[in-house]
C-alpha cells in the first residue's frame, strides 16, 4: 500500500464524540512507552502526525488520521492496572471499552507489545478479553532492532505460548522497528488486504459484545476464547 495522504482528522474523550464515518478504521492500541505513536508515524511517513513523547501515558483522547481518503487510522490511548481491593484489574479508559465495543466500523485492533520483555500479565489479559469478545485483533512486536533477532524471535513464541493458555485466537502476528522500518510493509499490506476483501458492512452490536461481522469476515476472524 502506497501513502499518499495522511491527515489528523478529530480527537474525541468518548464514543459519543467520535465522528460518524463509514470508512474502515483500524485501530493501535498498546502499554504505554512500547512505541505507539513512533510506528504511527511510520507507517504514515509523516514526522509528526502522532505526538511522540517519552512522558507514559500521553495518549488520553481517541484520536482519528484519515489514511488515503479510504480508511482510518485510530490511536487508542494505552491500559494497564489498578490494584482494586486487594485484586488487579485490568483498567483503561472507559471511552476505549465503548469504543471497542461499539464501534460499528472497526475492522481491526492491533495490539502492540514490547519484543525487549517476557509476555506481561497485562497485554495477556487485554488480548484474552478482545478474544473474549469476538474482536479481530493482530499483534505488533516493537523495537526489535533493539536485540538480536533470536531473542525477538523467543519472546514472540513466550508470548504465542502463553497467548495459547487463556485464548483459542490465533492472530496475525507482525515484527517492527521504527530503525529499520521492520514490519511496515507487512503492515500496510495486511490492512490492504482487509480492505480489499471486505465486502459487508458492520452492523452496530450491543455495549461490549464486538461488532457482528458478515460470514464473509467472519472466516477470518480469530475464534474468541470461551468464556
């Protein structure tokens, strides 16, 4: 896929203040500091069109770049946890659950996770609950330039390993360096793809429950993980 244009179109705190549209969206989401807006920008080619900064945490609004006229791209602000009476839970924004959950036009999330670490309890437990709830999800593993490539290899299969414990999904699975420009294309082509092959339309589903895709995208979807 070819860029020729990338704009900032909206941020919005909520779902009810994101903009109606009926062009695709995929959206990235990911822990704070694990490369978000820096493979924005990337896949992009443009500097600046997310805002890079090494303050965690600095995505707060649902942010919207119309990507070629045709699709958009959507940065999600990040999650982790709260320790609730003597209990974690995983937490994040509230407008990300809605969103998640009720946008009626997201074809993808892609959730991106440090290559550099072990698999983290709490991108498990974050993908376990998009396989949860039916939402087609591909993972991103960041800053592989950062190690040898055995080592990035290793952590992607612990994490494929532990992924398999807790979720019968089977995502797509992509490599990136923001030095190298690692995983870019691959990128680009696989929202191509999608882009190409989809051909109905999401219907808005209830709070929480995914949006209900046609038989056609259903067949490629991940299977969600049982409850």
């Amino acid at each position: 896929m070819k860029i020729k244009s990338a704009q900032f179109a909206v941020s919005a705190p909520d779902l009810a203040s994101c903009p109606p549209s009926a062009l695709p969206e995929f959206a990235f989401i990911g822990r704070s500091n694990v490369g978000k807006s820096s493979l924005i920008n990337l896949l992009a080619e443009k500097k600046d069109l997310a805002k890079v900064s090494d303050l965690p945490g600095k995505t707060k609004l649902i942010n919207f770049f119309t990507i070629n006229g045709n699709w958009t791209l959507v940065d999600l602000p990040g999650y982790g946890y709260a320790k609730v009476a003597r209990e974690d839970r995983l937490e994040f924004n509230t407008a990300v659950r809605d969103y998640l959950g009720q946008r009626s036009n997201l074809r993808r999330v892609f959730v991106l996770i440090d290559s550099r670490l072990p698999p983290q309890e709490m991108d498990l437990k974050f993908v376990h609950w998009l396989g949860q709830r039916s939402l087609p999800f591909a993972l991103v593993f960041t800053k592989v330039d950062k190690q040898a490539i055995q080592h990035s290899r290793n952590a992607i299969e612990q994490f494929r390993q532990a992924l398999a414990k807790s979720t019968e999904a089977q995502p797509r699975i992509f490599a990136s360096s923001i030095v190298t420009k690692t995983g870019r294309s691959e990128i680009l082509g696989f929202i191509e793809q999608a882009l190409t092959q989809a051909k109905g339309k999401f219907v808005l589903a209830p709070m929480m429950r995914g949006p209900v895709r046609d038989s056609a995208e259903a067949a490629d979807e991940p299977e969600a993980a049982s409850e």
